[in-house]
C-alpha cells in the first residue's frame, strides 16, 4: 500500500505530490513555483506578495455566493530533520513515504505532514468536485517553522475574508481558539575583572544537574525546577553569612528551554567550606521536599574542587546579579479565566551567559495570549534589571491570540463534529505561537479556529500521520464549509 492508494484520494494524492516537492524553511521556491502551476492548472486566481506568501480564491460553488468568505490556511515550508545514518539531501530529493499500521511515515526524515496535508486539504478543497462552498480563499504561508516570518510579513490583502480555518494542527479531535505571543527581555550585567584573592581561600565549582528541562511554552505549568534558580538561590545563601567571589556562572541555553544545568566556579575564606557543605547539604534536602516528582530523581546540586583562578567578578556586580536571579519570577504568572485550566501567562527564566567584554546577559522570555498581559510581566522583569542596575533589552516579540469560547465559527465546528462523531471535541489554546496571531493582528475582526488529523512526533525523523484521522477530518471540513452561514 502506498500514499496514493489511500482515502479519501483527492487529499492523498495531493499530499503525495506535495511530498515530492522540496521545501526546507526559508528555500521555498520550488514549492511556491508548484502552487502556482497549480492554481494556472486549475484556472484559479492566483498571487503571491514579497513574503512569497500564496493567495489563491476561488468563487462560491453555485448557490452559496451570499456566504461569509473562508480562508483556508496552511503553511508550505517543512522541518528538515533525519537521521544520521540516512542519506538525504532535503532542498533536493522527495520525501519517501511509507504507510505502515495504520499510519503515513518518511523514510529515516520528517514527514512534512506538519503542514503538508494542510496544503493538501486546502487544494482539495478548490478542486475535488463534490465540495459545496461559499467564496474561498486558500492561503499558503512561508517559513513558519523559524519564526512565523510568512504570516509576520504577510500582504494584509490577503485576509480579505470572515473565516480563518488554520490547518496545521497536531491532535485529532482537538479544536485550538487561541494561542500565546512572546516577547523576550535580557539583563545585560556589565562587571570588572578583579584579581582573585589568594590566601586562605578556597575555590569550588557549584553544579545543578539532572533537572528534566522542558519547553519553555508547552511545559512551563508542570512546575519543573529551574537550575539557574537553584543555583542563585544556593549562592544567595553563601552570601548571606560569608564574602564570596564568583569567577565564573553559566546556566541554561536556548530561550525557549527550561534550564536544566547551571554552574559557577566561585571562592570563599577556607574556614568557610564545612559551613558551605552543610548549606548546599540543607538546600538539596529541601529542594527534594519542593521539586517536581520528574524532578527529584536525577537532580544533584554538587561542590567541588576547583582549580585558583586568575581573576573574579567585581563585587557589586556579583550581589547585583546574584539579587536578580533569585528575584526574577520564573513559571505561570496567570491562568486564563476564559478557558479554565490553561496558562494564560508565563515568564522563563532561561540563561546566564559570561561574555568576553565583561557583560553577564540574563535572558528571560514571557509568554500571553493577553497582550496587555504580557506587557506586564515584561515590565516586570525588567524593572528588577534596573533595580540590579542591568540594562534591559526587550525585543519586539510576536502577538498572541486571544481565545474567545463564543466564536462563531467554534460553534459551528462544534454542532458538526458532534453530529458526524457523537461527542464534543476539546476546545484547547496553546502556550505558545501561532501565525494566527499575526493574522489577528493584522486583521482583529477575524473569527478563526485551527484544527487537523493527528501528527506525532513533529519536528523528528519519527513524524508520523495518522491515516484514519485524515478521512475524519477532511469530512468534517467539507460539512462545515456547507455549513457557513450568510453574511
Ligand atoms: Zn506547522
């Protein structure tokens, strides 16, 4: 059995061509040159603005003009991920799918189901015969996957419709209204270099360990212990009773990851130490009361040994930023009213990077699908920045999407699944972003909603599509574009 020996044909057939067509994030010529080849082949309006965005409509089926417009949207670029032992050359070669226990596979890479069958769907749509529609517009967005910059540059020309059905979700069954926009702010800690004490000192490197990390989104409600906290909080402590000096500090990585690992090799009076030891003993014991079930069985906070260095972190500097790091919030801020049980708003404390010209940069990255929410926290944290006399940098971010339980077009998709499959669907919003929210942004009266067939494994070479969740969805599609009211 392959591909296109699958039901309902008209999709399968053209996810299996979609497949064959190279399209990593950023190199997306060949497959915005197939989607105009198509539309021409097709007869279909057809446009693409600078983003290489593209905008296809196509008119009411005979009988539905007087229906409000729908924009069906999908994005056209893939994660390139496989594995190593595979040879595959991703701006080249088609993917080579497998259907193997009910499922749609690639061979050793990422499937580019995420969001290859939302482009199917979408061209389905404007071409299988038996689809009832009102006017439609198929939008096909670029370079989703590194940063939504497709949606964020998009000609606002394009949205000219009522209805936004986003394809590119991940869980059958699942009807997402909303999602978070994010913003990053870094304390940028400048400090001098100081000749290290000598005598009667000792030097220790102090390391947190074994936490489970996470995504700073996705993860960020399951209360998952931070090192770069532990860490401040361990080196708080020392100074609370004792000078100390810190040589060097590092912790966490990426700025959407919950730190696992943080480290500092730093220098106290020798006498010192076993007060020291009993400290970190006392606060690991606590931590294993406080942390995580995930967490608790691999962390270790560790000291030892380590070698006199040259020099250190000037005082004031070191206290500034010590105050900071246990200060900073880190986690959910606010749960969401309109949809119980969901983070609306969050901030992750997420590293401590040393640089070569005597800076320390703290990144921190906040999360909201409330704008004004999100402005807060931001405010927030940099606020104690100034106050540890760093300067802040804040980026201009990406906007979130607000979930709105009332949506028309919720209520639709609702009364339908429930009428095609007997129960109601899960109405969820995602901490983290979406291109439907530029899309709110840059057009605030749209009602949208984003839904799809189930994909596992997203982003890796296990990506997979889950075949009967396609049938059920695309029929599910095609009720609900019948059903759209008048304008
Ligand atoms: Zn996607």
């Amino acid at each position: 059995m392959e591909v296109k020996d699958l039901t309902p044909s008209e999709v399968w057939d053209l996810f299996d061509k979609i497949t064959a067509v190279p399209r990593p994030s950023k190199k997306e010529s060949k497959i915005v040159a197939f989607l105009l080849d198509f539309a021409k082949e097709h007869d279909l309006e057809v446009t693409k603005d600078s983003a290489d965005n593209v905008f296809m409509r196509k008119p009411a089926t005979p009988g539905y003009e007087d229906r409000k417009t729908v924009i069906l949207q999908s994005h056209v670029d893939m994660v390139c991920e496989k594995n190593s032992n595979v040879a595959f050359n991703f701006e080249t070669d088609p993917i080579k799918t497998q259907v193997k226990d009910g499922w749609v596979k690639a061979r050793g890479t990422t499937l580019g189901a995420d969001d290859g069958i939302g482009m199917a769907a979408a061209l389905a749509v404007l071409t299988a015969p038996d689809v009832r529609h009102g006017p439609l517009i198929a939008l096909f967005t670029t370079d989703e996957e590194t940063g939504l910059n497709g949606a964020n540059n998009l000609n606002p020309q394009f949205l000219q419709g009522d209805i936004l059905l986003n394809l590119d979700s991940e869980e059958w069954g699942e009807f997402c209204i909303g999602c978070a926009g994010g913003r990053h702010t870094r304390g940028v800690f400048t400090f001098r270099w100081e000749p290290a004490p000598r005598n009667h000192f000792a030097w220790v490197e102090v390391k947190v360990s074994g936490l489970k990390g996470g995504h700073s989104g996705s993860d960020i409600h399951k209360e998952l212990g931070n090192a770069n906290k532990i860490l401040a909080r361990y080196l708080y402590s020392l100074m609370q009773q004792e000078t100390i000096f810190i040589a060097d500090i590092d912790g966490g990585n990426l700025h959407n990851a919950i730190a696992r690992e943080a480290r500092a090799t730093i220098g106290f009076p020798s006498l010192f130490k076993d007060r020291a030891v009993a400290l970190l003993n006392i606060l690991q014991a606590n931590l294993l009361d406080e942390l995580s079930p995930e967490d608790r069985p691999l962390f270790q906070l560790e000291i030892s040994t380590a070698s006199q260095p040259p020099q250190v972190i000037d005082k004031k500097a070191a206290t500034d930023l010590i105050s900071a790091l246990y200060t900073l919030p880190h986690g959910v801020i606010g749960w969401s009213h309109a949809m119980p049980g969901t983070v609306e708003t969050s901030t992750n404390l997420a590293s401590v990077k040393m640089h070569d010209n005597q800076k320390i940069v703290v990144t921190t990255s906040q999360r909201s699908s409330l704008a004004s929410a999100k402005e807060d926290i931001v405010t927030r944290v940099g606020i104690i920045f100034r106050m540890a006399s760093a300067e802040v940098r804040t980026t201009d971010g990406y906007p979130g999407w607000k979930p709105d339980p009332q949506s028309p077009i919720l209520n639709i998709c609702k009364k339908i699944y429930k009428r095609l499959y007997g129960d109601f669907p899960k109405i969820i919003s995602i901490h983290a972003g979406l291109e439907c929210g530029l899309f709110k942004e840059k057009k605030p009266d749209l009602d949208m909603m984003s839904f799809g067939p189930t994909i596992m494994g997203a982003h890796s070479p296990e990506e997979r599509l889950e075949i009967d969740t396609v049938s059920k969805w695309w029929d599910l599609l095609k009720a609900v574009l019948k059903d759209i009211p008048v304008r």
